[in-house]
C-alpha cells in the first residue's frame, strides 16, 4: 500500500468534526479504494477545551489556523471555517504557497475569490477542490466536470438553499405565514439565528455562480447575478400556485443564450407535474440540460454534517488517488470573460398579486396597463367581496418581456386602488 495521505483540518463546527469523524469510522473502507491510508495529523479551532465527540489523540493541535496550513505536518488542508474573506481566505493562500492541495466547504470564499486561488492552486500543481461547497452531498460538481464533460451544458435550474425550499415546503402544507414558519426552521436549527443569507438568495446565489464557472466553462461572476429572496412570499401566493397547477420554489438558474449568459435566483411557480416540484423540505435539487445527454436532475440533502462531509471527504479520496483536474473543468486562464445577458431580456410568463380596493372600474384600469405595455392576460383571479375594502386581485400572463412586466407593475403601483406593492412571481417551465 502506498505512504500515508496527511490531512489537517482547519475548523472544527458540525461539518470539521464530522469529517474527521468519517475519516476515522470508514478508515479501512477509504484505505480499500485509495490504495493509501488517510490520517487526520493536526486540527485547529477556536476552543481546544470543547467536547465535540471525536478523538483528537495523536493529533498535533493549532491555535492558529493559518499556522496550521503553512507548518502542519500534512499534505492536504482542509478550509471549513467560512466566510469569503478573513481567516478562511488566508488558510487557503497559506495552504497554497506552502504546496499543499486544499479541500473547502466554503461556498462564498469560491464564489468570490475561486478564480485567484484556483489560478494559484493550478500554478502551484496542487489540487482546490470544493464539492461540498454546493448542494452539500450532491455530487453535482463532479457530475458537471466529469461526468457530463462531453456535454455543452445550456441551461441549469436548481433548489439550492434547504432552509428556504423547507419555508416554502411547510408554508404550502399548513396555510401558515412566513414569518411564523420561519421562526419555527430556526427553533428547529434548519435556519440561523440571522436568516438573511439563506432567505435573501445570497446562499443561493454562491453556489449558482460556481456551477455556471463549472458548466459553462466562463469565469465566476458573483457580482452577475440577479438576486432575490423569499421573504415576500404570502401563504395565499403559495396557496393561489396550487390552485393554477404550481408550486413555488426559490430556483438558481444559469442557462447560455445568443446573447450570453443570464445567472438569476428568485421564486418561481414551477409546473406541480415537473420532477423538481416534488423536491421537499431541506432537500436540494439541479436539473442540467446537455447537448448530449438530454435533462438530467440530481437530488439529495443539501446540507447537514453528513452529507456534507461526505463530499469533503470525496474530494479527499481524489486527492489520495492522485486524480487532478483543472478547478472549474477547464484551466482558469482558458476561462472566457462572462458576457452577461441582462434578466430584463428574460420572455416568460408571470404571476402577479395586486392588493386593490374592491370597487368597480379596478380591474379595467390594470387590464389597460397591462394592455398599454403589450402584456396579454391569460388567466384572472378575484373571488369574495369587501366593498369598500381591500381584496386579491390575481393575473397570470402570457409570454411578455421582464422589461415590460416591470414597468406595467411600477405604473400599476402608482394607482389610488392598488394598496401595497404589486408581487411578481416569475413562472419557468420544465
């Protein structure tokens, strides 16, 4: 059998412990198909004195992560500490410089920073691997750079974020609000104790801009993707999609076109019949679309100690077996620029709720708007009475230009009956 794989491992959270628990538990599994023993040789995190139900015998221990990544003792480091810059960003550098291959759970810190130290990682020969960076135990990374290598990718459509995708799942099945679900996922420990990144899309949007690197062969443009988050989904905007033949789900979607490539997240009413529609709960999903192969979709836990430390510890296995490729499937300096076709380009059909008062005349007035921007209604929905009041007005479109809904909708807004801002909801089909 071949000499020993070394592996550090900077931060010790749920996923840290786990991997080194994985590593331990399957070390005669993992030694079968490496041809090599791997051994945890050092470890550094904040607290030295917590008890996180894992030996750390043997094992040299750094209070300085960084340190860890130049002077341990290994051949591999592992980065799950998080955040895009900081003390994440410097252990991988150090890793780096020090000629060490470096494996990251880290989402945003690739997202911003992957095209340098995937350029600094190549230039070294050293290997930056990140699979469960994105849609946790989903080997989707691998899946798109190896195994649908032969493919010109076009389109990507993904549940990517768990903790939004078990808000809509749990709205949908009790008729409750967001607010009260969401407080609910964070008693639950399915969402932090500050949402914002998760329900906001920023989560979302991380990983979204990986694959498309990944996919499409173009370097990552973070800063190029169309966010949105769910925070202005309303029980009866989900319970409005059931009733029209959808479900609503916050989706990352990248596809190429003539006019380049268009990275967005944001709900969307996707077709109840369509398989991503039955992805529930904290469950993850990506649909790629090949020239070759067709749709394929992809499922699985998204997050989690497990499912994540088992794709760290996949790339791991890559690295003890001595498998290298370029970091994003092609290497960094083949990469092309991203020429950004803007959402406001998209052709679609559309959902929106107005908020009017219930009188006569209301409906005319919007139809009119709509009409005024070459928008074509293809459904209405108004039912109960409360004259004088305030009532759901609810229209689906046919196919119409993002740019012309959002100008009709900002007009809309601007009327005396319409009561609060008009919620648009984007629909894909699948």
């Amino acid at each position: 059998m071949s000499e020993v794989l070394r592996v550090a491992v900077a931060g010790l959270g749920n996923v840290g412990a786990e991997t080194v628990r994985l590593l331990a538990g399957q070390k005669d599994l993992l030694a079968l198909r490496c041809g090599r023993p791997i051994v945890v040789t050092a470890v550094s995190a904040r607290d030295a004195s917590r008890d996180r139900g894992i030996s750390l015998d043997g094992i040299t221990w750094f209070d300085d992560p960084v340190a860890l990544a130049r002077d341990a003792d290994a051949d591999v480091v592992l980065e799950l500490i998080g955040g895009s810059e900081g003390v994440a960003k410097d252990v991988c550098e150090a890793a780096i410089a020090a000629g060490r291959h470096v494996v990251t759970a880290n989402k945003a810190l690739i997202a911003v920073h992957g095209a340098a130290l995937g350029g600094a990682a190549e230039a070294a020969g050293v290997t930056l691997a990140y699979e469960s960076a994105v849609a946790g135990g989903i080997p989707i990374v691998k899946a798109l750079r190896e195994g649908l290598a032969a493919n010109q990718v076009t389109r990507l459509q993904g549940i990517l974020n768990g903790t939004c995708n078990y808000i809509l799942t749990t709205m949908r099945e009790t008729g409750r609000d967001f607010d009260d679900v969401l407080a609910e996922a964070q008693e639950l420990g399915f969402a932090e104790a500050d949402p914002s990144f998760d329900i906001d899309g920023v989560d979302a949007a991380h990983k979204l801009a990986i694959l498309t690197s990944v996919a499409f062969g173009c370097a990552i443009d973070f800063d190029a993707v169309h966010v949105e988050g769910i925070r202005h989904i309303a029980a009866s905007d989900i319970a409005y999609a059931t009733e029209l033949g959808y479900r609503i789900k916050l989706l990352g979607i990248a596809e190429m076109t003539d006019e380049g490539i268009q990275q967005r997240v944001h709900p969307v009413m996707v077709p109840i019949g369509a398989p991503i529609a039955g992805v529930e709960g904290v469950f993850n999903a990506v649909v790629a679309e090949g020239d070759y192969v067709g749709t394929t979709m992809f499922e699985g836990r998204g997050a989690g100690g497990g499912p994540t430390a088992s794709a760290v510890v996949a790339d791991i296995i890559d690295i003890a077996r001595g498998q290298m490729m370029p970091v994003f499937g092609v290497p960094v300096a083949a990469q092309k620029p991203m020429r950004v076709h803007p959402l406001e380009d998209r052709t679609g059909l559309y959902f929106v709720r107005f908020m009017v008062h219930d009188k006569p005349g209301v409906f005319a007035e919007i139809a009119a708007a709509l009409r005024d921007a070459e928008i074509s209604i293809e459904s209405a929905i108004q039912r109960g009475r409360a004259a004088g009041g305030v009532v759901a007005l609810v229209v689906t479109t046919h196919e119409a230009r993002e740019a012309s809904m959002l100008k009709a909708i900002d007009a809309i807004a601007a009327f005396d009956s319409v009561t609060e801002t008009p919620r648009m909801i984007r629909i894909e089909a699948f």
